[in-house]
C-alpha cells in the first residue's frame, strides 16, 4: 500500500482542491495503507448488505445481525482514530507529507464535530498535536491544528454534562489548563514576535493567532478569567493594530480589542483608554478602515456609563454640544467633525459604493442613541434606565445580524462573528443547537445581554455568573435572546414584508456586500 510520504519528486499539483483553497487528499486515501481497517470496512459493508437482504425476507428483528455491525462500527471506529493520531499526535511525524497530515486534521475535526464514537482524546494526544506542528511552516497546518485542540475543548470536553455545573470533571479541567497554560502562553509569544523588528510571521498566522486569542477569551473568560492579563493583550493588540496595512489582521485585532476591552475588570476606565487609542487611529486611516473602526468605537459608546453625566445635566441643564454625554477622552466637537468629514469622502470617493453609505449611516445613529444629539428632534431622556432602553432599541433598530437567526446582534458581535466562522466554519449552526456552552456564549454577545451587562456594570452588581451555573442559562439577557431567535413567527413576518418585490441583481449585490465583505475576515 502507498503511503503518503514527503517525496521531492511528487508533483505539487493537486486536483483535490478544498473550496478554501487548501489542498487535500480524498480520505479513503488516508485509510489505505491500514490493512485491519481496510478488512473491517469491507466486512462492515457485507454485513450491511447481509441485514438488508435479511430485512426483507424476514420481519423479525432477532435474526438480525445488528449486534455484529455494532461490534465492527466500534472496533472501526477506534482503529481509524488511532490510526489518524498516528501521523499528527507521534513524535516522529515528519516522514508524511503536510497534505497528508492536513487531511488527517480535517477527518479529526469531522470526528469531533459528528461526535463520532471515540472521538474523545486524552490531553497528552491534543497537545502533542499542537506541539508538532506550532512551528511548521505551513500556515494551514498550523491553523488546523490550533483549531483541534480549541475544539476538543469547546465542542467535546466543555459541554454542559456534568451533574453539579459548578463541579468539572478532571480531564474539563486538564484541558483548560492546557488551553491557558500552553496554548495561549504560545499565543501571547507569538503576538509579541510579530511587534518586532525581526519578524518572519506571515499575515495569515497572525490572524490565526489573533483569532485564536479572542476564541480562548471568549469560550474560557467566564470561568477562568483568562489569567488576568487583559490590559497587557490589549497594549500588544494596539502595536499591531497600528502598524498593520493589512485589512484582515485590522479587523481580526479591532474585534480582539473590542473584545478584551468589554471583558476588562476595569470596564470604564478600559472603555476610555481604548476609544481615545481608537480614536486616534481613526483619523489617520482609509474610508474602509475608518468605517471599521467606527464600528468598534459605536459598541463602546453603547456601553460607557454616563448616568453622572445625566445627573449634572438634570440639575444644571447645561450639555456638551453637539452632543449632551460624551468619553472624556474623546472631544465630542472633533468626533463630530470627523464623522461629518467621513460621510463627506464617502460621497465624493469612487472606491465606495451605497453599501458603505448605508454602514456609516448606522455608526452614526448609534453614536448619536449613545451621545444624545443636543439638537434632537426627541425629548432629552429624564430617566437613566429609559436612557439605557432607547439605545437598546436603537441598535435593536439598526437590523446588525449576519444570520437568519432572529438574534439582535451588538456591534461587538458583528465584529467578533469572523473568528466564530473560522473556528467552527460550516458548522456554527449545528454547534449552536447542539452545545449549550457554545450558545450561551453567543447569546451573551447579543444586544440585549450587552445591555444587560452594561447596566450590571453601572450599578456594581454581578456581570456575570458561572456559564455553567444554570442561574446563567436561565438568566434575562440569556432567555431574552433565546426567546429572540426562537420566535420564529415574528421574524418571518418582518422577513416578508417585502417577500413579493422583484429586486434588481445589482441592487441585491450592493446590500449582500457588507456581509461578505464581513466574512471574508473569517
């Protein structure tokens, strides 16, 4: 049998071309130097067929032979894991060819993702996976390495299963550690390479790792808080963000940012640092960058706290024009210039198109919900906690969802949606209906649960319990955007309120444009 081997002479064209671009062998091939797991799947198949012919002759379901295809599913089963660990989890996996160890990866992560019979795996095996090939000079290797060992954690051993949801199980625990202690300390090494003079690391690996990073704080923070080394991610985040020409790495470093800056013990004073850093960067970028950070800057002047504000401005009815609240960091007359000047350029440049319009256009409602134009048409808000409501219900408004889920999405969530993608691809959808823990931690990136955490905040209260403590599962912001998604009624109905207009193929590519653009980061 062949094996595929690194051969010098092997032609590198490959008809076996994923649609992400990635080269990759069929999986039968993978299987074929294995005589046992040869033998077994053609048994398997005969006894099948066997069972078939049996079905139709006989109704008695006792001569059948299900109990022989169980026993061969599951020897089956075991032999193709070990022998697809045998190419990525060894020490000596250097003699295959990295399309052959790219396409044991990707049958690994069908496994785990179809919750296959043994697609459990011991700490030492995933992490000798990551070990092999944290250094590979094939970026996809590389890449789908990390993504197995983040989702042997979030799709197979964090699951909520386990009788006291305050209680995990060792091996919960073993690979929490290993995700924290090795993984992300790898991470963290990485990212600070990058920032020097004498980096070699390619954009894509660096956008990997990023997405990596904001994987981790999003599917561990809860629990284990990340190690307390927030401000510092957020220092080495903002180097990269500001030396970076690449719109990829400056989305995937913009969503990180806004991520740990929400996560952050020090919420205000984390939210004020960040949007003058934010700020900054803004004036001195492109229409496109400038559009996506304005996204990050609109989610954080969703969440600051400016119930003082709102107090002085009760008592003394004076107010910061053009805006009534205002970041202390940022000058509410420059923002306003500056957002004015953009909307300009965006007219007059020939490089965007009414898609980008439409984008600014909901950065600046939010901003203006958030702010409280001075000049507003609206009765100025006397009571904080309806403050709070009317800018919920501004970005309820502004329809943020990428997916036909009937969630309201924040800008934090829009922004974080790329790194979701990547690490479970395809396969979001199934994760969310599947795992609990997986859609909880989606759901608290909604806008209601935003909301909920920023009034938490304000009032010193709990932002958030255990995710796995059930008072989470079943709390307001968690059911609110539960019963969001799930009423599906209503969201049809808003859905088909245009069901029966023809629209043009232009204008259809124009309005799809921000979601693919979206993705594309992914």
């Amino acid at each position: 049998m062949t094996r595929y081997f690194k051969d010098p002479n092997t032609n590198p064209t490959s008809n076996n071309i994923r649609k992400q671009g990635r080269k990759l062998l069929s999986v039968d091939k993978v299987y074929q130097d294995s005589d046992e797991i040869l033998e077994l799947t053609e048994r398997l198949t005969q006894l099948k067929k066997e069972a078939s012919l049996t079905s139709r002759r006989d109704d008695d379901p006792f001569t059948s032979n299900a109990a022989d295809i169980a026993s061969v599913t599951n020897k089956l089963s075991k032999l193709k894991r070990d022998h697809l660990l045998k190419s990525v989890a060894n020490e000596n996996t250097k003699d295959y060819s990295s399309e052959f160890q790219l396409t044991v990866l990707r049958e690994l992560l069908t496994i785990l993702f179809d919750r296959q019979p043994h697609a459990e795996f011991s700490e030492r095996e995933v992490k000798q996976v990551f070990n092999n090939f944290k250094n590979s000079k094939n970026d996809d290797l590389y890449d789908d390495s990390l993504r197995f060992v983040l989702l042997t954690y979030v799709v197979n051993k964090n699951d909520i299963k386990f009788p006291n949801p305050l209680e995990k199980p060792k091996d919960v625990i073993d690979f929490e550690d290993l995700v924290l202690d090795t993984i992300l300390a790898s991470i963290r090494k990485n990212l600070q390479r990058y920032n020097s003079d004498s980096t070699t690391t390619s954009a894509a690996r660096l956008t990997t790792d990023i997405k990596a990073l904001i994987s981790i704080y999003l599917y561990t923070w809860y629990d284990s808080k990340a190690d307390n080394k927030i401000e510092s991610d957020i220092s080495v985040l903002f180097e990269i963000l500001e030396n970076t020409n690449d719109d990829v790495i400056l989305q995937t470093s913009l969503a990180a940012i806004t991520l740990l800056t929400f996560y952050s013990e020090n919420w205000f004073d984390a939210i004020e640092s960040s949007a003058l850093k934010l700020f900054e960067i803004f004036q001195n970028r492109s229409l496109q960058d400038k559009l996506v950070i304005g996204q990050a800057l609109a989610f954080l002047y969703s969440i600051y706290d400016y119930s003082e504000q709102h107090a002085d401005l009760i008592t003394s009815k004076e107010n910061s024009v053009p805006y009534l609240f205002n970041i202390p960091t940022i000058d509410n007359g420059q923002l306003h210039y500056e957002l004015s000047q953009l909307a300009t350029d965006l007219r007059l440049s020939t490089e965007t198109d009414y898609t980008d319009d439409h984008l600014l256009e909901k950065i600046e409602s939010s901003i203006n919900a958030s702010l409280v134009r001075a000049d507003s048409s609206e009765p100025h808000p006397n009571d904080y906690d309806r403050y709070e409501q009317q800018v919920l219900d501004n970005i309820n408004s502004l329809n943020l969802g990428l997916r036909r889920d009937g969630i309201n999405y924040s800008w934090l969530q829009v922004l974080v949606y790329p790194s979701l993608i990547w690490l479970f691809e395809s396969r979001l959808s199934t994760e969310l209906q599947r795992s609990t823990f997986v859609s909880n931690v989606y759901y608290s990136l909604s806008a209601y649960s935003v909301s909920w955490s920023r009034t938490n905040q304000r009032l010193k209260l709990f932002r958030y319990t255990h995710i796995n403590d059930p008072k989470f599962v079943k709390s307001a912001h968690i059911d609110q955007a539960r019963r969001n998604s799930n009423s599906s009624d209503e969201y049809e109905r808003h859905s088909d309120k245009h069901r029966h207009r023809r629209t043009s193929p232009k204008t259809m590519k124009k309005v799809s444009k921000l979601e693919k653009n979206l993705l594309s980061f992914a």
